[in-house]
C-alpha cells in the first residue's frame, strides 16, 4: 500500500500527466476552436506513461520522498505540448517516443540494476566506448541542421547525438578513477614552487579531458559540450580532492585554450561576436540571439498564452531556445517557475550526492547531477545573452531523442544511488 511520502510524490506525477491533457486541451481549443479524445491522445498516453512508472519505483521501493521522477515528468510534459505547439505531429510523436524510451530507461534501471557499482567495474570500459565515439564523430559526423557544427551520426532518418551518450560515460569513469586515486590526488606528491601536485601519470586525466574540450572545441565547434565536459570533470576532481587550485588551474587552462581558439578559428569568433554585438550581424549569425531576446520580451509577465505567441519566429526554438519560447507563451512568471524546477532537481541530486556513504556513489551523483545542472546554465545563458549561445539542449524540455534518453538515464541512476542507501531524501 501506498503511501505517506510515496503518495505525496504520486499525487505530483499525477499533476504532471494532468499537466500534460490541460496543455493538449488547451492548444486544441486556441487552434481549432474544439477538442476531441484523439488531440488528447499524445497528453493521455504520457500521462499513463508517467503515472504507471513512478507506481513501478514506488512499489519497487524508489521514489518515496523523491521528487526526481515527478520533476523531470512535469518538466517532460510541459516539453511534449511544446514539442507539438512548434513543430507539429511528427516532431510532437516523436518527442513522445522519446520520452517512453527514457522513461523505459529509467525504470530498467532502478528495476534491473543490482547495485551502480556494477558500473565501475568496467570504468576503462566507458572511457574506450566514449573516446571511441569521440574519434568516431569527428571522422563520420554531419550536420544535418547546417549549424556549423558535426555533431550527429546516424543512418537516414535515425539520427543521435554520440555527446549525449558520453557525458554519461565520462562521469562512470572519472568517478571510478577517482575513486580509486583520491587520496594521491587530494595530497600531491611532487613540489612545484609553493604547489604540491600529485605525480605525472596522476595529472593525466586532467590533461586529456582539457584535450578532449578542445578538441571538441576546434573540430566540432561544439563550445557548449566543450564547457560541459570539463566543467563536470572540475567540479568531480574538487569533490574528489577538496582543492581549489585544481578548479584554478584547470578553469586557466580552459580560459587559455578557448582563446587561442577564439584567435585562431573563424567560427569561433563569429560565434563570439554574435554572443558580443549580435545587433552588428543582425541579418546572419546575430539573427537567432536576437529573435530570442525580442520572444522573450515579448512575453512579459503573464505571457501570451500557449499557442498564442510567435515562437515560431525563433530559429530552431523547439530545440536550441525552448526558454525564449516558454518565456513568449508563459510569461515572466512561468519561466521563473521552470527555473525553479530545474532548481528542484539539482538540490535533489547534490543532496542525494551528499548523502551517499559510499565515495564512488558520491562522486558518480555529483558528476551526474552536474551535467544536469551545467547544461541547464548554460543553455539558459546563453538564451539570456550572459554566455555564448551554444546548441546544448534545455534538459527535459528540447526536442531531442539522444538528450531525452540521456536525461532519464541520468534520473534513474540517481534514483539507484539514492535507493541503494536505503534513505529517503
């Protein structure tokens, strides 16, 4: 029987698959004028979808006290009627696919994995599969979007973005790694003037995640998954460590090689100027920035109502600038709420970090939570014009298959971290 804490966090699932019918109701109505059961469809099968799986994690003994399942439902949700809101029915089917994959995912996950040390058995496994996926992307990659940026892979119409995949890959190795050598790391062995730094063979990580960023960098102009990847590998070596100077050395190195790329690399610097001046190339690569901004605007407090708005000015908005379109449509006071969502998730995953007993669980959840969170900044940034604007999906919210699979990964393995210490958070 369900309940105290497991029916509270029911209720919210529940919340959020109604969420979804209201949105789909809503959106039929300003479009046609009128509803029937079948523009419900999409809106009932996820809730379905929703409601029954977080019955499985609570019967299964996840969830009870948690509030990541029903988060990243709500947030799904409200990217599904989005997903239809700008780019119709095959986008919309899609995404919905997508989202019971990940959801599928999620559940196989808390369901059918022992124990997420499992994982760090083959850590040297993960980092082979993603330097390969790396090595591959950069030989095989398109750019189907004509972005600039070769990020895909794929055959036709199956089309997946191997970055997705890695971030993941990259944290089961480093929390695996570090594990293993955190106390050689934390103390150092080898006097450098007033640094004491850990030996040679120990920096190496360091220096090929700073190889692999720029690599991303310089070859797939990709700068959002060039931030990501070193920003979660940083804050996991200080959870490791407890040593700033490692979040200093490496945040200088970083500084320094994306401005030798900026020097040295075109696309960097129209990308940067766009970031800049995007009112100077108003009529290029200033154009998307812009248009956001002007959606965001335009929205004002209240919004203008879901289905109301013009989004669909924005380029790529179902995508690269979900925000700007939530912000036209819901206002001031919904994108807020979003980023209070977002806000939910990243305290639960640290504090889930925080209360793991073991030190891999530790820094697997840190590193886990911090892709979450990092991408979420950074995309948000750059919607904003704080940081440059990257192609980095709003988790949960942007369209995307390979980030929506990613993304309940990513919750499922906290929820396992979480239930295998046997607390409730």
């Amino acid at each position: 029987m369900i309940k105290g804490r497991g029916l509270v966090q029911l209720v919210l699932a529940v919340q959020a698959g109604l969420l979804a019918v209201a949105g789909f109701t809503l959106l039929s109505l300003v479009q046609a004028g009128s509803w029937t059961v079948g523009d419900l469809a999409p809106g009932l099968i996820f809730s379905g979808l929703v409601i029954v799986a977080h019955l499985a994690l609570v019967l299964a003994g996840y969830g009870a006290g948690e509030s990541l399942f029903p988060v990243s439902g709500l947030l799904a949700g409200l990217g599904l009627v989005m997903a239809y809101r700008l780019g119709g029915n095959e986008l919309g089917n899609r995404q919905l696919l997508s989202i019971a994959l990940g959801v599928g995912s999620a559940l196989a996950i808390c369901l059918a994995l022992r124990d997420v040390t499992q994982l760090r058995r083959y850590k040297y496994t993960w980092a082979v599969l993603g330097v390969f996926l790396v090595a591959l992307t950069f030989l095989l990659g398109h750019d189907p979007n004509q972005s600039g940026a070769r990020l895909w892979l794929g055959i036709g119409s199956l089309q997946f973005q191997p970055s997705e995949f890695l971030k993941v890959m990259l944290v089961i190795f480093f929390a695996g790694y570090l594990e293993e050598n955190r106390e050689i790391m934390a103390r150092g062995r080898l006097q450098i003037g007033p640094f004491k730094v850990p030996p040679l063979a120990h920096l190496l990580p360091l220096s090929i995640m700073w190889l692999l960023s720029m690599l991303v960098l310089v070859v797939q102009r990709d700068f959002g998954a060039a931030i990501l990847f070193f920003g979660v590998f940083l804050a996991m070596l200080y959870v490791a460590t407890a040593r700033f100077s490692y979040l200093l050395a490496g945040a200088v190195a970083f500084l320094a090689g994306a401005f030798l790329a900026y020097r040295s690399i075109a696309i960097v610097q129209v990308r940067a100027e766009a970031w800049l001046d995007p009112w100077s190339i108003a009529a290029g690569r200033g154009y998307q920035t812009i248009q956001g901004l002007m959606s965001l605007a335009s929205g004002g407090i209240l919004g203008s109502g879901l289905g109301q708005g013009r989004p669909d000015f924005v380029p790529a908005a179902f995508t690269d600038l979900m925000l700007a379109a939530v912000g036209e449509e819901f206002g001031l006071l919904g994108a807020v709420a979003i980023v209070m969502l977002f806000l939910v998730l990243v305290h639960r995953g640290y504090h889930i970090a925080i209360s793991a007993g073991r030190p891999f669980d530790r820094l697997l959840a840190t590193g886990l939570t911090t892709v979450l969170g990092l991408q979420t900044l950074t995309i948000m940034g750059g919607t904003l014009r704080v940081l440059p604007l990257t192609g980095i999906p709003l988790p949960f919210l942007s369209y995307g298959g390979s980030s929506m699979l990613t993304n309940f990964v990513i919750i499922g393995l906290l929820l396992k971290i979480a239930g295998g210490r046997g607390t409730h958070v």
